[in-house]
C-alpha cells in the first residue's frame, strides 16, 4: 500500500499505519502505540496536570498535535528535555517563541536535580491555580499531585520519572519504544506519576521531520534505516559549516561531496570491505551513534515559525 495523501493542503504530510511497508520509511505507527492512545484518553481524566515530554533538538516536530484534542481538557506543562544537547543559540529563539504562545514551558536536562525540581514546582503551581480558580471559594492547597507523562518515543519520559522517583522505578533504554504500557509510579504520599509508552503522531506535518525524528532516535533505525538520517545529518552539517563535523572526521574540508565525506570517514574509522571498498552501511550507523551523543555538536532542527 503507498502512503497516502491527506489533502491538497498535507501534500507533504506522510500517514502512518501501523503496516504499510511505505517507500518512504515513515511508517512506524506499531500496535502497542493505537493501544496507548487510548489508554491515555483513558487515563487522563485520573490525573491533575499532563507533562508532555518534547525534545528541544525539535520543539515542534516532536510535538504531537492528535493529542492537542485530549489534553484540552487538561492542564499541560511541555518540558523540552535533552537541552544540553541542543544549539544554545536556537533555544533562546525558541523560548522567545513559546513565551509568546503563552503555554507553561520549561527547556531542560532532566539529568539536572535543579531543573527537576522548577518543573515540578510548575506544575505544582499550575494545578493549583486552576483548583483556586475552579473553586475560589472553597479552595484549600492540597498536596497531592496525580501526573501523567506522555510524549514521542525516547524523549526522555521514563528517565524524567526515575529523576523524580530518585530510584529506578521504570526502565529506561536509549531506543524508542521502550516502554509499552502505562506504570503508575508512587512517588510518596504526595505524588504519583503515571509513565505511559511513546506515541508517534499519526501523520508527519512534513516528510523532513521524519528525517530528524529519526536522527533524534524517536524512530527507530529498523523502522527508518540508517542511510536516510546519516546522509541527511551529512548534508545538514554541512551546509551549517560544522566545525565539530570537520574535526570530528578530519575532514581538510566542508566542499566535499557528501559521498566524499562518507569516504573519508569510511577509511578514518577503518570501515572498510574486501577489495577495499567503503562499508557505508557501517559509516552510517557510526554517525548516528555520534550524532546522538552530542559528538556532532549541539543541533536543531527547524527554526521557530513566523507567528502573524
Ligand atoms: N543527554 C540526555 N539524555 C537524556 C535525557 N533524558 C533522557 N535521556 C536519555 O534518553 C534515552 C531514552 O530515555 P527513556 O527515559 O527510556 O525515554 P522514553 O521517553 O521513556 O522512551 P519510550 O519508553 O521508548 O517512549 C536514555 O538513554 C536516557 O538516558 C537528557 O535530558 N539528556
Ligand atoms: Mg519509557
């Protein structure tokens, strides 16, 4: 089956099945998450406040916009996790961007206790409000807080709880779709998370965005390939004038073809075939791997869009 085109208007938009074997790799929607979907419109009139967990290497793209309609009817407080390995530069744009939306925000490293405790002070502080507003005159601060962890796959969610629990209360993995269902984690008596599996969006607003999804590990390499994203982080880079590219790969320089590139590194890291041909498949998985642990620099995808 070929993927299909919405409408005029998502000609660029890719859908999502759980089984369509489509040419262009965007096609990882598994079972598991149609179930999650559910089970968190389920769930979600249990808990006070929602944390969508993004990744600040994406601020959009791996934003979920089928579960804008859910989380109406709740408070939301999107944490932009991994900022430690995103662009400084771009974030501050993007923060002058959120700010404008008017949304609670917060970009962090969710490895950083301080950074744990002003997101959970947010949120905290959101609930609160809205039970004074909702209740005004027979408002009492409660304590408890019932949260619910949602997001793209490895985004960080499950690390998030574990930071909060301070114990390793679920398991966390660096490959999307660790976790496959929901977990409710007693924190103590004021505090229970509830960690739930990661959702793809059914549909990509645009074809790139599966390309940095995928360098960002949110779709798996199996789901994608390697090729795709690594040639696509190439290019990327490049046309950035990566100064941690070039060092990286000692790369005399930056007018290389992207298939000189791969050459280059294809003989620098010794991955090489008989005859002496280069082993790109081996290339490509070597630059994802250094890409995701920050080696490459630290990168974004997108600029934040022109509001009118
Ligand atoms: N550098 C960095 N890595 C992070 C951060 N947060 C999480 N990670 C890493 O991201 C990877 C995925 O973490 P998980 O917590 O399993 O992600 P998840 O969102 O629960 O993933 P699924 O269960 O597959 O949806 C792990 O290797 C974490 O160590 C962060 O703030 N900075
Ligand atoms: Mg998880």
């Amino acid at each position: 089956m070929k993927n299909k085109i919405k409408n005029k208007n998502q000609a660029d938009a890719i859908e999502l099945t759980p089984d369509t074997p489509g040419r262009s790799g965007f096609n990882w929607f598994p079972g598991h998450m149609a179930r999650a979907v559910r089970e968190i419109k389920e769930k979600v009139k249990l808990v006070d406040i929602v944390l969508e967990i993004r990744d600040a290497r994406a601020p959009l793209a791996s934003g979920n916009k089928t579960m804008e309609e859910t989380l109406r009817q709740k408070s939301r407080l999107i944490l932009l996790n991994k900022v430690n390995l995103a662009d400084p530069k771009m974030i501050h744009l993007w923060e002058e961007w959120f700010k404008k939306q008017g949304e609670p925000f917060l970009f962090l490293d969710c490895f950083d206790k301080g950074s744990m405790k002003k997101a959970l002070s947010m949120a905290r502080a959101i609930v609160d409000q809205k039970r004074r507003d909702s209740n005004p005159d027979t408002y009492e601060p409660k304590a408890k807080l019932k949260l619910m962890i949602i997001g793209l796959p490895n985004t960080g969610k499950s690390t998030i709880i574990n930071q909060l629990a301070n114990r390793n209360a679920t398991k966390v993995a660096d490959r999307p779709g660790q976790t496959q269902v929901q977990q409710w984690i007693v924190i103590d008596k004021d505090l229970d998370l509830l960690d739930t599996p990661g959702v793809m969006p059914p549909l990509l607003a645009k074809e790139e965005h599966g390309l940095w999804l995928s360098a960002l590990n949110a779709i798996p390499d199996e789901a994608m390939g390697e090729e795709r994203p690594a040639t696509f982080l190439i290019e990327y880079l490049k046309e950035r004038n990566s100064k941690e590219l070039k060092e990286r790969y000692k790369l005399e320089s930056l007018e290389l073809s992207v298939e000189e590139i791969l050459e280059k590194i294809a003989t620098l890291r010794g991955c090489v075939r008989q005859k002496g041909l280069p082993d790109l498949e081996r290339v490509y998985k070597l630059i994802l791997i250094d890409f995701r642990k920050g080696d490459l620099g630290k990168i974004c995808f997108g600029v934040p869009p022109v509001d009118n």
